[in-house]
C-alpha cells in the first residue's frame, strides 16, 4: 500500500493495490466491486480484465492492445498517465453524475454482449505480447 499511496491522491484512501490475494478473496472483493482498475503502464496477456468481466465487474483499464484484446469493446479505456482522468472515472462510478450519466450501468450493460476470448484468442494476445 505504501507504494500505491505514492502513486496518486486516491490511491490508499479508496483504491488499493494487492497484489497477493488468494483466489476465493479476489472473486470475493470483485463481486462488490464497483470496477477493477488497471493502471498499467504494461500489461501481459490481460487475464485479469477477462477475469474481472467472466465474474461481471467492470473494468476501467489502461489503453492498452492486450487489455483491449481481451476487454474488446465492453471496459472504459484511459491513457495510463491522465491522473485527472483516472479520478474522475472513478468518482463517476463510485456516484452517478447528477445529470444522469452512469459509465458504470452504460458498462454493464456492454457487459452483456462481452464473450471470454477462445483460447484461439488467448495465444494470439500471448503471442503478441511476447513481440
């Protein structure tokens, strides 16, 4: 957490970072969770976003190809570096805007067209990450 508390106003107040959390804690934090962020700056394969979105959470993501590939067009993208535009997605999904808008429900309901890739899919990420 001390290092996440360094990264940005929120982080260690409401965003937390861990990194070491058995599976059964994962899918029980990401069944009240109002997303799952991924900052990354660099990203693998993106399990992670797949996993999240299989479990019916959102994801608000960096703009990134393998979180792209795996999130198609269901997560809210942002570049990795626009803090300002990390903080306001993350209030809006903590609280509605007043006039209406709801970037979490508008993602939950891309979410119900979203499909798990194929492991066709799965290679073709893997293989594109490793370049």
């Amino acid at each position: 957490v001390a290092q996440a508390r360094d990264r940005g106003a929120v982080a260690g107040r409401v965003v937390f970072e861990r990194p070491d959390l058995p599976d059964a804690e994962v899918a029980a934090r990401l069944a009240g969770a109002r997303a799952l962020l991924i900052p990354s700056l660099a990203e693998g394969v993106g399990l992670q976003a797949a996993e999240a979105l299989a479990a019916g959470c959102p994801v608000i993501a960096a703009d990134l190809p393998a979180l792209r590939a795996m999130g198609g067009e269901a997560p809210d993208y942002l570049d990795p570096l626009d803090l300002p535009a990390w903080i306001e997605a993350i209030l809006a999904y903590a609280h509605p805007h007043e006039d209406g808008a709801d970037p979490r429900a508008a993602q939950l309901r891309r979410l119900l067209r979203w499909q798990a890739p194929g492991w066709g899919a799965h290679f073709e990420a893997v293989e594109a990450a490793l370049g």
